[in-house]
C-alpha cells in the first residue's frame, strides 16, 4: 500500500530473494564515521533490488533528515 506523498512501488520480493539481499548489504556495505558526531556511523548498500541504509547511533536531526529525504 503506497501512502500519499511517498515514493513506492509494488515488487514481487519472495522471502528468499529478501534474505539474499540482506546477506550481501552484511558482506558488501560501505561504512562511514560522521565528522561530526563522535560515535555516529552510517552503513550503506546499494544492490540490484535492494539499498539499504542503516543509522548507528543517530542523533534526532540525522534521523529526521534521512526521513525527510526518503519522503520527499
């Protein structure tokens, strides 16, 4: 179900191609240090199906901008 303001779109994931897609964001992502937040870290993958980004320990602000960035 795609909500207004939202980009999405419908793709026939079957459990096992999710599962292999998260297996190479493990062995494949790129990991950045923030320059201005000690201890915040950014990991990252871009695949055929999938991109992946995960926020280690994020400040509100950086949470709120990636969000900002994925909506809009």
């Amino acid at each position: 179900v795609c909500v207004p303001g939202v980009r999405c779109w419908h793709m026939d994931l079957k459990v096992s191609v999710l599962d292999q897609q998260l297996k190479l964001f493990v062995s494949r992502h790129s990991s950045f240090l923030s320059q201005d937040i000690q201890g915040q870290r950014t990991l990252q993958h871009h695949g055929e199906v999938l991109n992946t980004q995960v926020l280690v320990n994020p400040v509100k602000e950086r949470v709120c901008s990636e969000v900002r960035r994925l909506v809009c």
